[in-house]
C-alpha cells in the first residue's frame, strides 16, 4: 500500500508564508558599522553586541575592522574593539589614533629627502626625561607606517647591500601598548620591530603622543625620547592609565636578552614605571611584596584604586612562562606601587 502525497491546497489549508528572521546583534552591529550609522552601532553594542565577534562574514579579528571613520573605530574601541592588537598599517589601527588609513607610504615617504633620512634614520636615545625628538625622518615614518625596508630601500644608494649594517627608526612595531587619555588622545609606549634574526630589529623605548584633534587630514603627535637608564627598551608590557594620578603605569617587559635583563629576571624583578601625562617623565617605581616576576604579554586592569596583572588569554603560552604568570597580583595598590598576590 502506497501513501499518496498531498499538497497544501489539496487538503484546504494555504502554505505558510516563512516568518522573517530577526537579525541578530552581530548583525546589526556589522550593518551598522557598514554604513558608518554610529547611534545603531552604539545601540547593538549597548545590548551586548561584541566589536570582536567572529562571523562568516566579518574577519577572524573581528567587525570592528570594518569601520572607515575615527568616530565609529573610537565608539568599538570604547566597547573593548582589540584594536591596539591589530597591525600599524591596518585602517582601523591609524584612523583610531588620527592617522590616515589609506595604502599611501609612498606619497608619504616621497616628501622626505636624502638629507632627512641620512640625518634621522638611525636609532637614538633621549639625553633629558623627557626629550622631543622633532626628527623629520621619525614624523613621516609615523604617518607612512611603513616598515624600516621600505624606507631603506627608497634610500639605497648604488652598490649598496639591501639590509645596511644598523636599523632602521621604524613606526611600525608590535608588543607596543596604547592607553586612551580622558581627552581622547591616545599613548602609544615603546613596542619592537621585526624579529632578532632581522637586520631591522629594534626594541624601543619611546612614547608617542597622539592628539585627541590628530585626523588624517592634519595628524597631530609627538615624540618622547628617555636615556636608556631612565626607561629601557620595552616591548609587551601593559599600559594603565590612573585617573587619580594623572599618569600611566608601565608594568612588565620582554625586552633584549642582555646581561642586566637576565640578572633581573632570575632574580624576579618586575619592571614598573610610571609615566606622568602632560610632563611625559618617566619615573622607574621601587616596589615591594610578593612579585609575579618577570613578566609579559599580560593584561593589567584598574580596579578602584589598584592595578592588577593576570594573564592575556589571547598571548598566554603556558610552555614558556612560570606558573606565577597565570596568577593575579596587584602591582598598584591604593595608588602606590606594591607587589600583592591575590588569593
């Protein structure tokens, strides 16, 4: 016995109409972000929508590199958008700090000359706490974000090697931090370029000073420079700012294997300084209590009047770090600099 199949308007009843489904907020914030429209973005994220959120239609570092204006790229930044994870050249990176967002280092670094890059392409440190560095090799390295070959290559002269015998001053960095200002401006701190086996590598140890009115069409910033005894090279730290203190807590370092770095890490130092904003000195912190060690590739976050350290869920490798590092410790407690592991 076979069952005969029968269509809707055979037995009387109308077929159904498919109900529209409601977007979700992922979808909402990306379509908000799409069309630059900042009240529906704020809206999405304010119900929860996440800036970082993967989909099949945004990129693994999430929606918020979609964003082609400051304003919306500042709005994701505010609502946890990993901004400062993303690479110099990426346009959601610059537009966030006021610089341009477009591919142009060529148009950029055309207005330099050979005079310029002979005079500042070289790695210097400050002689005063702090020391502008007004060097017009550095000013257009910040606004082309390129990388040091780039400018090495514009530059090479006939018969020269490809690579030169020292690094090049470079913008363009990773293990950096940046700290948003009440005003708006952001901090950019330090950070290395390229990998040890590069010609070009180079841990720093500057401050770049973005200006909360900084746009692409007229970039505002300085530069700090600090005696290597001041405030060394330093690259994966954290970066707090203390509202109450005016100023911004350096905490941790990776840095260059030398021997003054290798005797502090056995010893189980960790490196705190503090940087005053507005007068940019830098001042190294004298601590005291239980030290997590060592340590990097960190968060750190204020919580009331302390800061406390733990590990980056999206750096942390627990095959080459201490235990301690999977801890949690108050570095600044009750806005002075104490060490304090938190049970």
């Amino acid at each position: 016995m076979s069952v005969q199949e029968t269509r809707p308007e055979e037995n009387g009843t109308e077929p159904q109409e498919a109900k529209p489904q409601t977007p979700t907020l992922s979808e909402l914030l990306y379509e908000a972000i799409s069309e630059n429209n900042l009240d529906d973005a704020r809206a999405a994220l304010e119900r929860g929508a996440d800036p970082n959120g993967e989909d099949e239609c945004f990129s693994t570092d999430g929606v918020f590199q979609l964003a082609e204006t400051k304003e919306m790229i500042t709005l994701l930044y505010d609502h946890g958008a990993k901004v400062h994870k993303l690479h110099m050249k990426e346009p959601a990176r610059s537009l966030l700090v006021g610089l341009s967002g477009a591919d142009d280092e060529d148009d950029i670094l055309a207005r330099l000359t050979r005079e310029q890059y002979d005079a500042g392409s070289a790695l210097r440190f400050g002689t005063a706490n702090p020391h502008k560095m007004d060097v017009a090799f550095w000013n257009v390295m910040v606004e082309a974000r390129c990388w040091a070959y780039s400018a090495r290559q514009k530059f090479r002269r006939e018969g020269e090697g490809a690579f030169g015998t020292a690094p090049v001053w470079c913008f363009d960095r990773f293990g950096h931090s940046l700290t948003k200002l009440p005003d708006g401006g952001f901090v950019q701190i330090a950070g290395e370029h390229e990998d040890f086996y590069d010609p070009d590598f180079a841990i720093y140890n500057d401050v770049v000073v973005h200006h909360a009115d900084s746009t692409a069409a007229n970039p505002k910033f300085d530069i700090y420079g600090y005696p290597e005894d001041v405030f060394p090279p330093t690259d994966f730290h954290s970066a707090t700012y203390v509202p109450s203190q005016n100023a911004i807590y350096i905490i941790g370092n990776n840095g260059y294997s030398t021997e003054v770095d290798v005797k502090q890490r056995n010893e189980g130092v960790t490196p705190v300084y503090r940087l005053e904003v507005g007068t940019w000195k830098i001042q190294k912190m004298e601590t005291t209590g239980d030290a997590p060690g060592w340590i990097y590739k960190h968060q750190a976050s204020l919580e009331g009047q302390d800061i406390v350290v733990g590990p980056d869920l999206d750096e942390y490798l627990s095959d080459s770090t201490s235990y301690k590092r999977a801890q949690r410790y108050k570095v600044v407690e009750d806005g002075e600099a104490e060490l304090v592991e938190i049970q």
